[in-house]
C-alpha cells in the first residue's frame, strides 16, 4: 500500500491572498471591526504624517495585529514579528507588511488608555448587537502575577530581617579580621573586606528603600515593577500580582467592564460597579459579588449610584464576642431607627448619645456607641458580655442603614446569587487557564490595565462570534456606527483609577 504522495514543491501556484483566507474566517471580523474604528477619537497615539523621511506605519495595522496576537495565544512583540513573516492570515491582515519588534511594543506601551477606549466602545457595539441585557451584572477578580518576582518585594518587617543579617555577618566578619593576621593570610583577608563592602553596599541600599516606605506611607515596594504588591492568591499563598477585576452581564456573560487594581477586593466593589453602569450607559443596575467586597462604604456608593447590591454578607464581628454566647451575639439586638435605640433579648433599651466616633483603620469610617445602665443588675451578664467587667456596647457605623438593605436582599435573592459563579468564574478560568494569560510582561499599573483590557475585547470577540454565529455578527457590525462620546472619560467617576494621571500620561506620550 502506497502512502499518499504529498505536492510537489517546485510546483507553481495562481492564487491571491484574498482566496486562501475562508470568509468566516475571525481575521475578517477583527479587520473589519478596526476599518470601522477612528482612532484619533480613541485617543490612540498617531504619528504626524510627514512629507519627507521613511513613512509611518499606520496605527490600525498594529492593532489589528495585537488583536490576532492576543486571540492566538501570542503577546510577545518578537513572536508576533515572526508570525508576520510565515503567517498566511497575517499576511492577509497586515498586506505582508513586516513591523520591527521595538515598534510593535511600543505602541502597546503608549497606547494604555486608548486601549481601554477600544474595550469601552466594543461594548457599545455588543450592546447596540442586542447580547448584553444591561440590568444584572455578576463582579468578581483574579490575580495575574505582575512581573515582580517576591524576592524584590519588600515590607518593613523584610528590610529590618535584612539589616539585622546584614549586622550580624558584618560583626562576624570584623571578628574574622581580627582573628587573621594580615601578613600571614593576605588572600583570606582581603576576600573578608570585599564581603564587607558589598555587605555595606546592601545596608545602604536596604536603608533607602526603608525611606521610601515611610515617605510613601505605603506597607510594601517592589523594585522591579513599582506599582506591583504582594496580594493574597489563595489560601496562604501570596504572589506579587495585580487583582484584575471584571462585570460580567449575565445574558451572554459578556464583559462588560474591566479594569486592573494592585490592591485586594475590600474596596474594588464601587470602581468597577460603576464603571459597568457608565459603559452600559444605564439608569440603575444590579451587582452580584462575594463577600470580599463587602464593606459598608463601598456599598454605599454603589446605592448613591443607583447601583442596587447584592453582596454576601460577612459574619458581623461582636465588639463582646470573647465569651458571648450565641443567644446574645450583636444579631440578636433589635435596632429601631425612629429612636435611633438598640432592644437587647431581655427586653433593655440600649441607647446613644449621638457621639460620632472615628475607627482609624485602612477602612476608616465613623460609628456610634450604644449602652445601657441595666446591664449592671441583669441576671445573664455574664452570657451577654463574656469576661468583660462593663456593660453591653454595641457599635453602629454610619453605613449600617445600606448594610442592613444589602444583607436583606442577600437572603431574599439567595437563587440570583447562586448564578453569580456560573456567569463570571468561568471567563478568569478560560484567560488563565486556557489562553495562559495567568502573568504580564509589562510593568506599571497603568500599562497592566491596557494590557488586560485588550484581553477583555478579544474574549468578547471570540464570545460573540461564537453566540451569533460569524455572517450575523459582520451584518451587525455593518449597519453600526461607533459612538465616541466620552471616551477620554472612562473611569470619570472613579477617582481612585487615577484619571488625571493617565491624561498626564498621554499628553506625554504625544509630546515623545
């Protein structure tokens, strides 16, 4: 039996790049949907175009190829380089036009915020498509490790174990020169004194980055990616990462608003709940999270927003726990707002002076104290305050009104909650797991944030072609026209993403 007799390779071929791409092929798709897009609106940085000199490549050529990079596995700027050599789909994308690599990272580099820009306005077109309901979104985080490796992330516990070494070694050194005699071992003495310079070299070194925590205020540094912080992955398990965080829609689980912080979910809910309603452009909305985002001021901007919550409640800290059983646990007080009082399980009124007290704390808030003197005669005490010699006291935080609303709709809602896991968990297990985008190669917050979100797009485009099918998807995006409004303004009601500097930024980068 004769095996199959592969094409000659001296074989001439007739044949146009056009006819060896299939029409639904996803390259079609992303070419088209960049042709449609004004980039200068986008605020892509675009170079002046010049009589004389070697022409510029255009700007859509680049992102197009990013696209197909990041819908392919392939982020890095020599791979892609190299697929615009041998890639036929490449070909067909970029006219056989071969960037060098430096300029291909570059344009990733410069372009942070219009890369978010694209994500925004990609969202408007799933929108206008009909694939997002825009009423209910589940929010949720992953940690991507940030190129910072632990070893140079430093907190002021790790610089202090590192002088107190360096300490150490240096008296142990200065005992060895005096044990040695210089002129019997010349060689042993001086390999001691380079050991101590380099020693000295490293106390000096370990002492200003000492500084730069106490100027900063901040609890840790990293030195090779600045804005990286060691976070808690899972478990006990801490990385040096960013907490990429993502609203999903739960009609087709699309996202619908991302953005990358270098801090944990404690105060993440509000940024990313309202980024969802400004890129849905809706009136109110609905947000499911766990419970690592809940926390009282956080959901109270999210109700000054319009933004209903439903967020696992924590277990609610006693101020009396130690040795405070069940029975009288803080849960168990009956609070009426008309009279602003407390009504304990035996029937005692706990009242407040109306004193605003300030818990100063990396979540700060003020809080009110409620006792009562019936405590001193009460037979159950010692159920209700443990070991504790005074009476009962309750604290109230100015958010516990917005607490108590959340805490009501968790439980009324415990089917709707159920689903939040099936609508977003899935997206983070497919982008880490699947495509490998567990890490970044960039370094700095602001250019993390481009990067993932030209992650967001590409599985918004991957997700939509599979829900409409290829030919629905291009007749859609035919007949629609991008809407530019606000797109510098992304994140205009989220202070804490920085704004101003990323405009800063910009203006930069335009000057460059």
């Amino acid at each position: 039996m004769n095996y199959i007799v592969p094409g000659s390779r001296d074989q001439v071929f007739f044949s146009s790049l056009e006819e060896q791409i299939s029409s639904d092929n996803a390259v079609r798709f992303l070419d088209a949907f960049v042709e449609k897009l004004e980039l200068t609106q986008l605020h892509f940085v675009v170079k002046e175009i010049k009589e004389e000199g070697r022409p510029a490549y255009n700007p859509k050529l680049f992102l197009k190829l990013y696209i197909y990079g990041y819908l392919n596995g392939l982020r890095s700027s020599r791979r892609l380089e190299n697929e615009c050599k041998r890639n036929i789909e490449l070909h067909w994308l970029m006219g056989k036009l071969v960037p060098n690599y430096h300029s291909i990272a570059d344009f990733r580099k410069v372009n942070d915020i219009a890369l978010r820009n694209t994500f925004k306005l990609f969202v408007g077109f799933l929108k206008d498509a009909d694939l997002i309901g825009g009423k209910t979104v589940a929010i949720d985080g992953t940690k991507v490790r940030a190129n910072n490796s632990k070893k140079n992330n430093y907190s002021p516990k790790k610089i202090e174990r590192h002088l107190a070494y360096i300490e150490e070694k240096t008296n142990e050194y200065l005992r060895e020169l005096d044990a040695n005699d210089e002129s019997e071992s010349p060689v042993k003495i001086h390999q001691i004194k380079e050991k101590i310079v380099r020693l000295k070299e490293n106390k000096i070194r370990y002492e200003l980055l000492s500084q730069e925590l106490e100027a900063s205020g901040q609890t840790q540094v990293s030195t090779t990616d600045k804005d990286a912080r060691a976070l808690l992955v899972q478990g006990q398990v801490v990385e040096v990462s960013y907490n990429m965080q993502a609203a999903v829609d739960d009609k087709h689980k699309l996202v619908v608003a991302t953005h990358t912080i270098n801090r944990n979910d404690r105060n993440a809910l509000a940024d990313i709940a309202i980024e969802a309603k400004e890129n849905l452009e809706a009136e109110t909305l609905v947000a499911i999270s766990d419970k690592g985002y809940h926390n009282g001021r956080q959901l109270q901007e999210c109700k000054d927003q319009n933004i209903t919550t439903i967020c696992a409640q924590q277990v609610i800290v006693n101020s009396n726990e130690k040795g405070t059983t069940p029975e009288y646990l803080v849960t168990q007080f009956t609070y009426n707002k008309e009279e602003d009082t407390y009504t304990c399980p035996q029937g005692q009124t706990l009242k407040t002076q109306g004193t605003w007290h300030k818990k100063t704390s990396a979540n700060s808030y003020q809080f009110k104290k409620y006792r009562t003197p019936a405590c001193a005669g009460c037979a159950v005490k010692h159920l209700c305050t443990g070991k504790a010699k005074g009476g009962r006291e309750i604290d109230r935080s100015e958010f516990a009104e917005t607490v108590e609303e959340n805490s009501k709709r968790y439980k009324e809602n415990a089917a709707l909650y159920r689903k939040r896991q099936e609508i977003n968990e899935h997206i983070f297990g497919t982008i880490k797991r699947k495509w490998g985008y567990n890490h970044t190669n960039l370094k700095g917050l602001n250019k993390v944030n481009g990067e993932f979100a030209l992650i967001m797009t590409v599985y918004n485009m991957k997700r939509s072609i599979n829900i409409l099918g290829f030919e629905e998807l291009m007749a859609k995006l035919k007949n629609w026209q991008p809407n530019y409004k606000g797109m510098l303004c992304v994140f205009a009601k989220t202070r804490r993403l920085k704004l101003i500097s990323d405009i800063e930024l910009f203006t930069t980068n335009l000057a460059a």
